[in-house]
C-alpha cells in the first residue's frame, strides 16, 4: 500500500516536472550557462601564491620589515651579465610532500620521521 502511494505520489511529480522543462526549455538551457559562466568568472582573479613568507608571516612582522630593510640596503644586482638563479632569493624555506604507503601520514611513526627530518635540517 504505502509503496503503491509512493509511487504514484512520485510519478505524478515526475510528470508534472517533466511538463514544465518542456514547457520552458530556454530557462532551463540558459540558466545553467550563465550560472557557470559567472562562477568561471572568478577564475580571472585566481594565483598561485609562491611566497612562503607572505603565507606565513603576519602582514606587519618585525622578520618582514627587517627583510624590506635588508633588500633597501643591499639591492640585487640586476644587470644582464648575472645569472638569473643569482635573482632569486628564496628565504630559509624548504617544501617537503609527504605520502605513505599504508596508514596516514599522521600515524605516529611518520610523524616521528618528518621532526627527524626538520632536526636534522635545522641544525
């Protein structure tokens, strides 16, 4: 019984769902077009932001206006004779993916590999 219900109450629905696309196929083709081009849209302002610094430190940090300082006092050479490796400067920063095998990456014995890791490059 309540199953016979269900499924008249949903063909019903159906049926009458169906009707109102066909009845209006120009709303239905276009909405989705321009929902889509108008979320796309944020894509022009989308970058990839490579400056670990910027990512990390806060936006008025005594580490970011010493750096400022130091790059006022001593500007890089930027003549075409120096190496483009030479422009380059990119702090104390090291980038690290970690993956595992089984288990997480936050199984206790990965994490003990990666403080293993920062100990040894922090020394």
């Amino acid at each position: 019984m309540l199953r016979q219900v269900l499924h008249e109450g949903l063909r019903t629905s159906f049926h009458k769902l169906g009707h109102f696309v066909a009845n209006h196929p120009v709303f239905f083709a276009s909405v989705p077009v321009l929902i889509s081009i108008l979320l796309g849209a944020s894509f022009s302002r989308y970058r990839i932001e490579e400056n670990v610094e910027y990512l990390l430190a806060p936006k008025h940090s005594l580490a970011k206006i010493e750096g400022n300082l130091v790059d006022s006092l001593f500007p890089v050479n930027r003549s075409k004779h120096t190496l483009y490796s030479d422009l380059q400067t990119p702090g104390r920063y090291g980038r690290v993916i970690l993956t595992s095998r089984r288990g997480g990456v936050l199984d206790p014995h990965h994490v003990n590999s990666v403080l293993k890791v920062s100990e040894l490059y922090l020394e």
